[in-house]
C-alpha cells in the first residue's frame, strides 16, 4: 500500500455497510431536483450558452452566471430535503 493510500485509510476510514449498498442520498437528490421544472429550465439556458460559446472561435463570454443560477437551484432544493434523509 502506498504512502496516500495508508495516510488516506488512516485519516478517512471508510465506513462500510456489511449487507446493504449505501446509497448517497445527496447523489440521488442532485438527480431529482435537477429534473424539477426551475432547475431544468436553467440548465437548457446553460445548454444554449455552452453551445453559443463554443460555436465562436474567440470570445471572451463565459457561462458563469448560468452555471451559477443552475447550481444554486439544485442545492437549494437539494439543502430542503437532504437533512430529513438522513440517519
């Protein structure tokens, strides 16, 4: 085992189930909120920023503000239901 891995193992010990797959209830949220009319409605405007932004050879236009709004819906639907999720 090398020098991370021992480190890592020693400082991060990995919690295991002994009969069942643990599931992260954050994934399966992220995944949910982001199929929720407000967030997928930022994301097909993030979708057109990207796809305008690469069409161009040089410009100096980003997708940050669309990223953001996109990003901070999921985790704000995500933050109302995450807590009462887990153990």
């Amino acid at each position: 085992m090398s020098f991370l891995q021992n480190f890592l193992n020693h400082y991060f010990p990995t919690v295991r189930a002994d009969d069942e797959e643990v599931i992260d209830p954050q994934k399966v949220l992220r995944a949910w909120c982001s199929r929720q009319k407000k967030c997928s409605d930022l994301q097909v405007l993030l979708d057109i920023c990207n796809d305008r932004v690469s069409s161009k050879k040089q410009t100096e236009e980003t997708c940050m503000e669309e990223l953001l709004d996109y990003v901070e819906c999921v985790d704000q639907c995500v933050a109302k239901r995450l807590f009462s999720k887990l153990k």
